[in-house]
C-alpha cells in the first residue's frame, strides 16, 4: 500500500525558503520517476512543478525561475522540494505522488502560505 506524507510548509514572508519533505512507503524511489505538485487555495487543477527521475535527473517549469528544486534521500524514503526566494504566487498546498499521479496516492498535502 502506497502511502505519502507532506510537511514542512508554513507562512514565510517574501523572499523567505522553505524544504518541503515528503516521505514515501510502499514506493521505490529507485525505479519511479516522482514529482512536486501544488495546488492553489480554491483552484481546481494540481499542477506539476519539479520532477525527478530514478537516474537523477530533473525538470521545472521555465517560470519558476531555478527557485526550485528536487532531490531524494532513498535510504529514508523521502522527497524534497527546496523552494528559495518565496513569492505570493506560491501560496499552495503542495504534494507529492509518482509522475504522472496516480490519483490514489495523494497525501494530505503542506500548505504554504506566503505573505507580508
């Protein structure tokens, strides 16, 4: 059974950072290509913004700006998201799942709220 767990969200002021952990069981993180997602407070659509491969390699949106970034710790079975210079717009819950989701495995998510 597939089970993710967020945390390490909060309310941080512009400019702040934020490492988001995202620890996994009943995936292998070796094999699977994972991915960050957000959702905006009241939107409708999750979308991806950071994806990682089990060779390493990764992938952002082009306007995200190289604020983000994945990585893993596969001994602990957990994802990261470094998340730096922190914009209103990024105020979200953010998850993780395998890429692409499969809808059964979303976990309940870390808010993020930024603000002045």
């Amino acid at each position: 059974q597939v089970q993710l767990v967020e945390s390490g969200g909060g309310s941080v002021q512009p400019g702040g950072s934020l490492r988001l952990s995202c620890v996994t069981s009943g995936i292998d993180l070796s094999i699977n290509v994972m991915g960050w997602y957000r959702q905006a407070l009241g939107g409708q659509t999750r979308e991806l913004v950071a994806r990682l491969t089990s060779a390493g390699h990764t992938l952002y949106p082009s306007y995200l700006k190289g604020r983000f970034s994945i990585s893993t710790d596969k001994a602990a079975n957990t994802l990261y998201l470094q998340i730096d210079d922190l914009e209103p717009k990024d105020t979200a819950v953010y998850y993780c799942n395998t890429q692409p989701p499969y809808s059964e495995n979303w976990g309940p998510g870390t808010l993020v709220t930024v603000s002045s």
